[in-house]
C-alpha cells in the first residue's frame, strides 16, 4: 500500500442535547479527521475520538494531533504496509495514544478495502448483513430519562444504557422499571463506586440488567473481581480494558461477564478484532461501544459489529441521535432497531465535502 498524502483535520460541533456522565457533561465535540490517499486517487477514513480534556482517558485532541502529525504519520510514509494487520505492530514501539493510533490504522483498513473492492464488514470476516442498534441515554433525571426511552422505543432501538453514579442509582432505576418492566436495559457506572458500595451494587440486581458497566476503577481489573463474586449482575468492563494482555487478565481472573469493545479505546479495529475472538473463544460476551462520535467512526463500528460474537446491541445510534447534520453521506439511519451494513466499498459512506469544511477548525496536509 503506497499512501502518498494525509489530510488532518480537527472538527467542531455541538451535540443536540448534553450528554451527562459521573465523570463529565458533554455539549460539545472535537474529533480529528483522518483522510489518506494512495497513487490511484483513493481516499481512506479514519476518525480519531479522544475528548477535549482527558477526562475518560489521558488523550484529548491536542495530544492526538500532536502523535498524528509528530509521530505516527512518518512511521506510516516511512515504513511500506501490505495489510493493515501490520499497522498495530508498526506502532509497538509507540506507548499507549490508543486513540490516535487507531484513526490512521481504522483510515489504513478503509483504504485496503476499497483497494479490495469490497465492504469493509465483509473483509473482517462480518457475517450479517445489519447491526441491532442500542442507545444511551445521556441524562440522569428520571423523568428526563422515561422520556427519552420512550422516544428511542418508537424509533426502534432493542437496547438502553443509562448512567448512574452514587445517590442516583436506585431510584433512577426503579422508575424507569415501573415503566419498562421488560425493557433490555444496562447501566454505565464509569468508575463511579467503591468496594465500600458493594451493598448498593447488590440492590441493583433486583432491575435483572443486561450489566453493569465498569462500576469501579478505570484501570481496575482485580476488585471487579471480587464484587463479581458478590452480585448477580454481570459486570462489563471498559476503560481498564485497552490491550489484548488486559482481557485475558480480566478473563483469567474473572473479573466480568461481558467487555465493550470499542476500536478507539484499545489502538484500532485489528486489535478489536483479535480481542473479539479472545472473549468469544473465552464465553464472555461484547458489544460495540460508542464515543458521541461522528459518523466515520460509526461506520467503522458497524463493520466490526458484524461479527458473530457481537449478538449485544451496541452503541450504535443514528447520525441524528447526536448531530443536526452529520460529516458523512448518506447519514447512518436506525431502521427497527437495526442499521443495515452498507454494501458500498471500504465502510460504505463518503464525507459530505460542505459539511466536513464548515465544522472544521484547522487541518493541515502532509505528503
């Protein structure tokens, strides 16, 4: 793969409502686009998906171009690529910045395939042809919150996260219960509790969730260890999951029922796919999670939920979920709670050209 030019691009929108979590409140989005073109003209799509401020992991946008532009892009112009299966192992010697390098790595897989000539899902080895599609519910107010699953049931979404944090956990649930006895529903703790809630834990498994995810630390494997053997609820972790050595740990020392695999998160959409086949052969169940990201990113996901293991709804939500407009085209539709995988080369979707140039705040070419 001979890749002759790079496009960064940092990019600004504001979310159609706040998107509240224990850790943070979320208006507004930075992301970093990543286009790459070969000889023939080609463009590949990758999206970088740190945050602002490193409040869910130590990279923001800053840092991220920083490693994009500084660091990761020469490796790639220097160092010539067969498969995109290469790009992880050309950055080994690159620490962590998991997110900026799986936005070059995830542009490199949509190259390929549309070298390939084929759709990307189709080239990871999906076997669907449409995605179940879950959905956050991005507020803490329970009245707020009925609301807002009363509209994502209408418009079709098999599965709903909710966020809680101490103080607002039991109560939130038991009146979104009362509504939606039935409901496939899960909680996101982002690292909120303690040992010492371990009772409070224990009365959430009256709600029968799907799980709870990444309750304690966020580089904690062994303590959720320990209250998985104290509560019924299967335990999902998140952010203390970011390599392949960290699941198998996890596994080995059962720490969880179920992981989010999310291809920011753990350095590109290979080491989501090897990972993916370690929970799978190992019985613990994943599903994709999402990062308020824009529609590159998405696409992305879709490709990796095709696979077999990812039986859980994901986080996955129309374009329209978050944006008024989103940068791509067509934008990504929930259709009976299932997006459908585009049949399109590489992942499918193009980048609405005027809408990409209005929200951009700086970019910058290499070759």
């Amino acid at each position: 793969m001979k890749i002759i030019e790079a496009q960064l691009s940092i990019i600004k929108m504001p979310l159609r409502s706040p998107f509240s979590t224990s850790l943070s409140k979320v208006t507004e989005r930075e992301a970093i686009i990543i286009e790459i073109s070969d000889e023939e003209g080609r463009v590949g799509l990758g999206e970088a998906v740190p945050f602002s401020t490193p409040w869910y992991t130590e990279e923001t946008v800053k840092t991220a171009y920083h490693m994009l532009k500084d660091i990761l892009l020469p490796i790639i112009f220097q160092q010539p690529i067969q498969h995109p299966r290469e790009v992880s192992k050309s950055f080994e010697a690159i620490r962590g910045n998991h997110m900026a390098k799986s936005g070059i790595e995830t542009a490199i897989w949509d190259l390929y395939a549309k070298q390939q000539r084929k759709p990307l899902w189709e080239l990871v080895g999906g076997v669907r042809d449409r995605v179940p599609a879950g959905v956050v519910v991005g507020t803490q107010d329970p009245k707020e919150a009925i609301e807002n699953i009363a509209m994502y049931l209408q418009e079709g979404y098999k599965r709903v996260k909710v966020k809680i944090k101490p103080g607002n956990d039991y109560h939130l649930l038991n009146e979104i219960r009362k509504h939606y006895p039935t409901l496939d529903l899960m909680v996101d703790a982002n690292s909120a509790y303690s040992l010492n809630d371990v009772k409070v834990l224990q009365a959430l498994d009256e709600f029968q969730l799907l799980m709870i995810e990444q309750p304690l630390g966020i580089d904690d494997i062994v303590e959720h260890s320990i209250l998985q053997e104290k509560i019924k609820t299967p335990i999902c972790l998140d952010e203390s999951i970011v390599s392949l050595h960290d699941a198998k740990s996890a596994i080995h020392l059962k720490s969880c029922g179920v992981i989010n695999i999310k291809i920011g998160r753990v350095g590109g959409l290979w080491n989501a796919i090897q990972m993916h086949d370690l929970c799978i052969a190992n019985n613990i169940k994943v599903w994709c999670g999402g990062m308020i990201e824009f529609g590159i990113s998405k696409a992305h996901n879709i490709a990796l939920a095709t696979k077999s293991g990812f039986t859980i709804p994901g986080d996955i939500s129309s374009s329209s979920r978050y944006w008024e407009e989103d940068i791509i085209s067509p934008e990504i539709i929930v259709r009976n709670g299932e997006i459908k995988a585009p049949t399109g080369f590489g992942i499918g979707y193009e980048v609405n050209k005027s809408r990409l140039e209005k929200v951009t705040l700086y970019k910058e070419i290499f070759s």
